[in-house]
C-alpha cells in the first residue's frame, strides 16, 4: 500500500560567508507497507523519523526516489492531483494540531468541507466518527476544553473523515501520558481492525511498536538500518542501536557495581558474565539446571525478566557462570545449541 | 455655552467618527488581504514568492515610515484627484486611508505569525489549496489577533484625525485648535479632550468585546 524506493532528502542551509551546507535527513531509504497492516519505524530524535513520514504524503518534497501510495505514484501528481491523492491519506500529529476556533465537529468535518461536501452528508459522517472515538458528547465543545488524549482522539477521527487508505502517525502518542497512550494504540488497533486502514507510525518509544506494530524498522542517521517482524526485533534485534533500544526498553543492563568490576579479556580466575536472550520454547524448558548438570558449571543469576511481546514469550537474563574455562565455553555451546542468544558481556574476577 | 457652540461640537463628534469609519472601513479592505500577501509569500509558505513578498515588504515599510503630518501634504494632489478638495472630512479621510493600510498589513501579518505551523500542515496533508488553507485555517486562527490589530488601528485613527484638522480637516481636533487653541477658550478644549477620551474608550472596549468573542483558546 506504501512504498518508498530509494527515497532521500537532503537539505541545503546556507551560511553567510561559507559555502551552502547539505543535510542528509534521509539517505536511499526503502520501504514497504503491505495493505492492512501497522509499520513503524522507530528512532532517536534527529534520525530522519519525521522527513520519512512527511515524504509519504508529499509534505517534504524527496530530493531523489519515488513514492508509492496505493498504486499511485505520488512525486510524480500535478498539485490538484495530489490534494485529490491526500484525502486518501490520513495524518495526526504529537501536537494534534487542532483548530481552535472550530468546534470538535467542525473540526472532524474540515476534511470533508474542503472536499466539498454537501452539509448533511458531512453530518452522516461526522457523528458516527465521534461515536467511534468515545466523544459524541463533546460535539460542541472546543479543543481547549479537552484533555491531551480527548484532542487526539478528535485527530483521529478528523483524520478518518475522509475515509481514507492509509493514515500516518507522527509521534501521535509522544506527548500522552501512559495511560492515555495505551487507549489511543488501543483506538489505533481496532481502526486498522475493523476498517482496514493500513497505518505507517512513527516513535522513538518502544512501548508504541510492541504494543501494536506488525513490522518495525529502525532509523538511525537517515538511514533505514533494520527492518523486521515485531516478535524478530525484540527478540534477537540485528544492529547495536536495536539493541540499545530493547535493552532500554527491557531495562535489563547489568548492576552498576558488576560494570565496574568487567574486564574485557578473560584472565586467571575470571568467569564469564553473559546476557541470556531466548524465546519460543526455551522459555519453558529448564536450561539452567540442565546446564548445571550436563556441563557442570554454576549459574549465578544477576537478573532475569519474561516479556511477551505480541504472541511471543521472550526470556531475557543477565548471569554469570562459574566453572573452569572449559566447562564456561562448553556450557555457551550448550546454550546456542537451543536456540539461545549468547552475549558476552565481560569477565569479572572471582574474589574467593 | 450657546445652543451654537453645542451643535458645532456635535457636528465635530460625527465629523471625527465619519473620518475614523471611513479610514478603518477602507484600510481594512485593502490592508487584510495585503497582510495576508505578506504572509504566505513568505519563503517556505504557502504562496512563496520571495520577490514579491521583499517588493511587499519594502512598499508596506516606506508607508509605515513617512510621518503623518508630511504624508498629509505630499499627497495633496492625489486627494485633490479623488476628491476633488484638499480641506475637509473627505479630504481628511484619503491620507488617513493610506497611512493606515501598511499599518493592519502589518498587524494582520503579525497575527498570522502567532499561528502554529502545525495548523497549516495538517491542512495541507488533508489536501487544502493554498486558498482553503487561508480561508479556513489562517483568518479564522487569526481572528482574535485581527481584532486586535483592528482595534489598534482605529484608536490610532482617532488621534490622526485630530492631526488632520491642523490642516483644515474638520472633526474634533479642528475644532479643537480653532476654538480652543486660536480663540483661547479651555472649555472648549476640555470638551474636545473628553470626548476622544470617551470615544478611545469605547472603541478599545468594543474591540476588547470581539477578542474576547472569537478566542477560543
């Protein structure tokens, strides 16, 4: 339904007494978002999220690239033609981006209004999409009357006025507080449900993808640097910012105290410490202490959490391994030969 | 004071308030739609037009810039070309009319500026023309700050209406320096000071009134 080939956007800021200077937000990136589904792309702030989303509806003009919009291609549409192509493409914001002097039902139907649309076919279709949104009782109000998640509630049912195909999420739940968050990605979801809206999001909260993304890509420097399935990413994540990312998500890093007392190279009388990642069947399967008896070595475990993400469980634990250099290695072997990641994080001297 | 006197300071009052809708009415006309040029030809708006916003720009600022008193003189012959006189209200009221047209670009464009961009650009990705987006995002957003700006604008016009009877204007500042000033009569030039107190007033309250109706935030 979307797709982005070799899309790039390179600003040029000119400074007085120096020579015009280019930025890169986006560099060759591609991308597809197969029909009905949700696709997000998640990255630090700066790393080109905002260019990405912006050049799928043709806010930002890409400098290089084509963009693909249900068989339409989109760079390529005189100015009336892509107004006609936008009403197709539904977009909120982090900051909602309300009009204030609009009432919540003039501003759901300012889509429709600018599409010409006779007054009570606007009614028909306005007052259901409030329904929708749990704010039919709110019709009269005005957007400084409501609550951040209420606004974007109303976004999103300005943003479905015009019954569209695809609707982009610009950090839409960036400036929510958890609770509320949680209730727009439920409204998120059971949009793209039942009415089969293929959603594109953007976010730098990991929360936002495990909670209702299908796939997810990870932006770093305008670059796409990662593409996956949701349950893939979090479980074995492919580039170092993936794994920052779930690490700090999972807020599983080793205890301060150990960091310290992490040498890089083995020594005399160190033990590995290492980061346990495994899902699937792993989860249930008693691997520690089927370690400690096939390879007889101790397991000292520093930390350990159980995640499920979507309908994957995943595992995750930070230990250390007690035994001869021997004994370690083969128990490492032991673990990647089921389907266990295996990280080394460092050595630590034993004190006894 | 005779029954003369009074009606000569009535006729003043409606001769003043005659200057000051005329100047406002017309200026504002003119003056919206040039402080909306302003703004959405502005580079990255819009209606980018960096050459015609800098032509704009530079005409809007020479406007702004000449004092009223010479303004009221040098276009002598253009008033006489309009109105066929060079004394009284209607006189008055041509470079009243000028001098207050770059004066609500100015504010228009100024309470453009106040409104997020966000606005804009969600407009754009619903697929609104530049002409939609200003008639259904930018002025309405803007209506409160125009109000403002109008109000300036009149209370502004009082006081240059004033400046005009210097000139042979009529109004309450003629009266004022005929009456009051040239014959020395302070009663005189007490009324006249009242009155354009209470009517500076009136008009800041009115203007107070609409701000307050059409802001929503």
């Amino acid at each position: 339904m979307i797709e982005l080939r070799n899309v790039s956007k390179t600003y040029f800021s000119s400074h007085k007494g120096s020579r015009t200077h280019a930025v890169h937000a986006l560099k060759n990136a591609s991308l597809t978002v197969p029909k009905g589904t949700i696709h997000g792309v998640i990255g630090l702030s700066g790393a080109g999220k905002s260019t990405l989303i912006r050049c799928v509806n043709l806010l930002e003009r890409p400098t290089s690239g084509s963009v693909i919009v249900d068989d339409q291609e989109m760079t390529r549409l005189s100015r009336s033609a892509l107004n006609r192509s936008r009403h197709r493409i539904g977009m909120i914001f982090q900051h909602f981006n309300l009009l204030t002097t609009r009432t919540v039902f003039d501003n759901v139907a300012l889509p429709l209004e600018l599409m010409g649309q006779k007054r009570h076919t606007v009614r028909d279709r306005v007052i259901p999409l409030l329904e929708m949104v749990g704010l039919a009782d709110k019709a009269n109000q005005y957007p400084a009357q409501l609550s951040g998640g209420q606004k974007q509630r109303v976004a999103i049912a300005r943003a479905l006025a015009s019954k569209p195909q695809v609707l982009l999420c610009d950090e839409a739940t960036s400036a929510l507080d958890p609770q509320t968050t949680s209730s727009i990605l439920e409204l998120l979801r059971d949009i793209n449900h039942q009415l089969g809206i293929t959603i594109l999001l953007i976010t730098h909260e990991m929360e936002v993808v495990k909670s209702i993304c299908h796939r997810v890509s990870l932006i770093s420097d305008g670059e796409l640097v990662e593409d996956s399935e949701v349950g893939d990413f979090f479980t074995a994540p492919r580039t170092q910012l993936g794994r920052e990312f779930l690490n700090d998500f999972l807020q599983l890093t080793p205890p301060k105290e150990l960091i310290e007392r992490l040498l890089d190279a083995p020594g005399d009388n160190t033990h590995p410490v290492v980061r346990l990642t495994f899902s699937g069947d792993a989860v249930s399967t008693p691997l520690i202490s089927r370690l400690a008896r096939e390879c007889e070595v101790d397991v000292s475990i520093l930390q350990a959490k159980v995640e499920s993400i979507q309908e994957r469980t995943l595992g995750l634990m930070i230990a250390e391994l007690l035994g001869t250099p021997t004994q370690t290695q083969q128990a490492m072997h032991y673990l990647e030969s089921h389907q266990l990641q295996v990280e080394v994080l460092g050595h630590v001297q034993r004190n006894d | 004071m005779s029954s003369a006197m009074i009606e000569l300071i009535l006729q003043a009052t409606l001769d003043t308030l005659y200057m000051v809708a005329i100047s406002g009415f017309i200026s504002t006309l003119v003056g919206l739609p040039l402080g909306v040029m302003l703004y959405v030809t502005r580079p990255r708006q819009i209606l980018a037009k960096p050459l015609l916003n800098q032509v704009l720009s530079i005409i809007t600022n020479i406007g702004r810039s000449i004092p009223f008193i010479i303004l009221m003189v040098a276009i002598i012959p253009f008033t006489r070309m309009l109105v066929g006189t060079s004394i009284g209200i209607n006189a008055a009221s041509v470079p009243l009319t000028i001098a207050a047209i770059p004066f609500v670009a100015r504010l228009v464009e100024a309470a453009l500026n106040e409104i997020s961009p966000g606005l804009v650009e969600a407009a754009q990705a619903m697929g609104a023309t530049p002409w939609q987006i200003i008639a259904k995002v930018l002025i309405p957003e803007a209506r409160g700050g125009i109000m403002t700006g109008l109000t300036i604008t009149v209370v502004t016009l009082v006081s240059y209406s004033a400046m005009a009877g210097a000139v042979g204007g009529g109004g309450l500042g003629d009266l004022g320096i005929r009456y009051g000033y040239n014959r020395f009569n302070p009663t005189i030039m007490m009324i006249t000071v009242v009155i354009l107190v209470v009517m500076v007033q009136g008009f800041q309250s009115l203007g107070d009134y609409l701000v307050r109706k059409s802001d929503r935030k």
